[in-house]
C-alpha cells in the first residue's frame, strides 16, 4: 500500500508538465531562479571572506585555526537545523491537513502512519533538493578557502542525504502539537495577526543586524571589535550544547567520526520512533477534528446588522476576508506593518554603505528606492483582489451592484493599506532626520502613485486571468503568474524610478545635491504620474465587458 501511495503523488508531481502552458507559472519559475541564484552568490562571496576573517582571530593571543572552524561550521548547521525542522513542520502540516485528497484517504482502510510516511517520503526528497541548494555551496566555498580534503567532499554529499532525514523526524514530532495550536488560535483573528506580526519584525530585526554585520564587514574588514574575549568564551562553551550541529561539524572536520557516527545514528533512531509514536497517537484524532463540522468561533460582540452604505460594506467585507484569513492577514496587514521597520533598518545601513563607500550623501534618492522596494513587496497582496473571493466573486455579480462598487471597493480597501503603510514608512524617514519635509512630502505623493498603478494593474490582471482555489474554504495558498508578474513589474518600476534617480545623484557627485535633487524630482515625478495615469487606463478599458462576461469555469 505504501508504493501504491508513493506512486500516486509521483503521478500529481509529474502531471505539472501536462497542465494547460497558459497557466503555467514560468515568469515565476524564472523570477525565482533568478533570486536563488543571487542569492547563492551573495552567499558564497560573504561566506568565503568571513572564514578567513574569523578563523584568524586569536584567544590569548594564541591562534586556533581548526577550534574556529568547529565553531563556524557548528552555528551554520544549527541555524540550518532550525529552518529545516520549521519548514519541515510546514511543509508536513500541509500535506496533512491541507491537501486536497487527505479527506478521502482517511476513509480507506489505510493504516494512519502508511499514509503519513508515504507523504514524508516524498517531502524528504524535496527536503533533500532545499538542502542541497543549501549545504553544497556553504560547504564547498568552506572546502576551498579552508583547504578541506576528498573526505570533507564525501561527507558533504552525506549531509545532503542525512540533514533533510533528521530534520524531518523531528519535524514530525512537533507537526502535530503545531496543528492543535494553529486550530486553538485560528478563531482569535486580533490575537494571531499581533502575534505574527510582532514574530515577523523580529525576523526582519535579526535579518537587519545580519545586513548591518555583513556591512561593517564588507568596508572595514574589522571584526575584532565584536568578536572580543568574553565573545569567544561564550562562542565556545556554546558550541558544547548545539546537538546535533556540533555532531555533524565534528563528522566534517574528522573529530570523533567513529562516536559521532553513533550518536547521529541514535538521535535519528530516537527521533524517527518519537516521530512514529506521536502519529499513531494523533493522526487520525487530528484528521477527525479538521474534517469535523462542529468548529467553534468565539466572538466576543454581537454582529453590526444595521443597514450600511454599499460601498462602505464592500469594503468591510475585503477587510474580513482578509482578517479572518491568518494567511491573507499575515501576507498583507502584517507585511504592511512591519513596512516602516524595514523602512528604517535599511534607510540606516545604506546611508552608512554610501557614505563609506563613495562619500556621498544620497538620503533623498535612497528612499525613493527603499520606500518603493517594500512597497512593492507590500502591493503583491493585490494581484489575488479577484482570485481570493473564490466561486463567491460569481455570486456577487448577480447582485444588483453596479460593477464599479464591486471593483472599487477592492480598490479603495487596498489604498487604504497602502496609504497607512507609506504615511508611516515616509514618517519613519523623516523623523530619523534621512530628509526633510519636503522631501517626505515628494515620497510620500510618488509612492502612492506607484502604489495605485500596481493596485490598478494587478487588479486588472487579475480580473483578465483569476486563479480560484478548488480547496473548500477557497484560500489561494499557491503563487501565479499573475502575483509573479506583478513583483517583476514592481521590482522594474522600482530600479527604473528610485535606482536611476540613485544612480543619476552619485554620478553627479554633487554634495549639496540641489542639482541632483531637481533632476530627480523631475524625472521620479513625471514618471511616476505618467504610470499611475496609464495603469488606472489599463483597469478602466474594457471594464465592464470583462466583468459581466467572465463566467464559472472561464
């Protein structure tokens, strides 16, 4: 039964290539290639710097070449064991209890952990390719600077086939204990949206501290500062209790194989069986209570049922669906809030980056850049302003609202988000003292023009090709070709408007700015109502034609 099951969802990963090309998601698929390549090679160049410079650090003025690199190697692999046993935990969550055939599969007789690990077979090959994007570049830009031998090579590769298996096993442990928790929460929408929200800026916070560490390290090359004794001290006796990382460091660099071997094995074997107990106990239990119709919601005041204007009710109805959404909420109100803090972190480290680097202050035309950068990513949201209604969208055109208020109100909702995200954002950089108010009112106006473009334009898009979601709650948790086409236009708009207006200040080279200043007004301003002008145009023709005969299966 088990390769029955195996075979079935190697059939649904292959039928991908059988799928109507029209609706084939490759602008993305490029797009995505494209970032992880970058990526990669951001890595590697920061990577391969930092092992020289920390592997030359001395303690008591006594240099330990292989102790640094047990060191080095140990965080990675622990910071890699986190982000496998979290998207472990996702990636298992969703092929449990989100997948479309999971209601049918539990009514067979089919043992529970048969249809549990079949799905964990086929997340381990996947997990398997996420790791070998991973651990093979690290591991090989530390192999040639560090001078690793054939063995390093070898064991590389068995990192890549053994990191993924553990990582689910423990994954597997928690998957559940994450489920009933999600379920406990999923009613309390205010409570969820501040917690992840919060979650998601300290993300960006450690993600900032990481930028503005690899920034001190790009121009001065000086870590002795922050790497002092006490540091060290700590960096060492820490090492000691990252288990299993500091296992697999100590495979890599020849230490102990015979022990660690042993101990790999048995935290494998350990986790496995945990793993395997936990499904036995829960899985059907968890099934059971995601198919059951008795969900409770706690609402803590009664339902508004007076009579309200139409629009006004529209676009209440945008902001509940999102809401009470946990997905949509996090993807749109959390990303727009953390916006500002974003905003700030890198207002403040590419001031610094620019004025090390070229002597030259460009406060003005780094906001434009920045602003519009999270904007943009912010503004995503919006190419799904049809798609997320569902089958719902075809039974609000047989009411009688006129098309306008239908599309508006979808419109209006967005720009209110917006509108808040960019106030803040743009108050953010003033308040830091980056420009003045001016400025900020010049940003302000140009990222909402290119706000309201890419809201027309992804709507529009939308509206031409939506992507309804078969499941029964008809949540979009698949990315399109229109959410891939709206992030390459807005990444294009965002280097054509605030990356040349950046380029166009620094090759002036003039430190009063006043010149560049007034070219940048120009060329920003213009451009920006010129795209707004022709996005909302884009929207407008031909409206209502595609409104009213668009129809269930288009």
């Amino acid at each position: 039964m088990l390769w029955v099951l195996l075979r079935k969802q190697i059939a649904e990963r292959l039928s991908v290539f059988r799928r109507d090309k029209s609706r084939l998601d490759i602008s993305g698929n490029i797009l995505s290639l494209l970032l992880t390549g970058a990526v990669i090679a951001v890595v590697v160049v920061v990577f391969a710097r930092f092992i020289d410079m920390y592997c030359a650090i001395r303690i008591n003025n006594a240099l330990d070449v292989p102790a640094r690199q047990f060191e080095l190697l140990t965080f990675i692999y622990s910071a890699l064991f986190v982000f496998g046993v979290f998207s472990g935990i996702k990636a298992i969550n969703f092929a449990i209890f989100e997948s479309e055939d999971q209601k049918l599969l539990i009514t067979l007789p089919i043992a529970p952990s048969t249809i549990f690990y079949s799905k964990l077979i086929i997340l381990y090959a996947k997990q398997v390719i996420v790791f070998l994007m991973t651990i093979l570049p690290i591991n090989l830009t530390f192999a040639v600077v560090a001078a690793q031998s054939a063995y390093y090579i070898v064991m590389t590769v068995a990192m890549c086939l053994l990191f993924p298996l553990i990582t689910l096993a423990f994954s597997s442990i928690f998957c559940f204990p994450v489920f009933y928790l999600k379920r406990f929460v999923q009613s309390k929408y205010a409570l969820l949206l501040v917690l992840v929200t919060a979650a998601t800026g300290l993300v960006f916070w450690g993600y900032s501290s990481i930028l503005d560490f690899m920034k001190t390290m790009l121009t001065t090359g000086e870590l002795r500062f922050f790497f002092k004794e006490s540091v060290m001290r700590t960096i060492i006796e820490g090492t000691k209790y990252l288990y299993p990382s500091n296992v697999m460091a100590g495979l890599l660099l020849k230490r102990d194989i015979a022990t660690n071997i042993l101990l790999v094995t048995l935290t494998t074997a350990v986790a496995s069986a945990a793993g395997f107990l936990v499904v036995n106990l829960l899985f059907n239990k968890a099934n059971h209570a995601r198919t059951s119709a008795n969900k409770k919601f706690l609402y803590t005041s009664v339902p508004d049922i007076r009579k309200k204007h139409i629009m006004i009710a529209l676009v209440a109805k945008e902001f509940k669906l999102v809401f009470r959404t946990p997905s949509y909420a996090f993807q749109y109100f959390s990303v727009a809030a953390v916006m500002p803090l974003m905003v700030y972190f890198c207002m403040g480290i590419g001031s610094d980056l620019l004025e090390t680097l070229v002597f030259s202050k460009n406060n003005f035309e780094l906001a434009i850049f920045v602003v519009l950068l999270f904007g943009t990513l912010t503004n995503t949201f919006c190419a799904t302003n049809i798609s997320r209604e569902g089958p719902a969208f075809y039974a609000m055109k047989t009411m009688p609202i006129p098309y306008e208020q239908i599309i508006g109100a979808k419109i209006i909702f967005c720009s209110i988000v917006a509108f808040a995200s960019t106030l803040a954002s743009g108050l953010v950089v003033l308040l830091s003292g980056y420009i003045n108010f001016g400025d900020f009112a010049f940003l302000f106006f140009v990222a909402m023009a290119l706000a309201e473009a890419q809201i027309c334009f992804a709507t529009r898009k939308d509206l031409n090709r939506p992507t309804f979601s078969t499941d029964e709650d008809c949540e979009i948790t698949e990315s399109n070709s229109t959410i891939s086409t709206i992030i390459i236009v807005g990444l294009t708009l965002t280097a054509a408007l605030g990356g040349l207006a950046l380029f166009f200040s620094l090759y002036n080279g003039s430190l009063n700015g006043q010149n560049s200043a007034l070219l940048t007004i120009a060329f920003v301003g213009l451009s920006a109502i010129a795209i707004c002008g022709g996005a909302v145009a884009y929207l407008l023709t031909g409206l209502k034609k595609r409104f009213y005969e668009m129809t269930e299966g288009d």
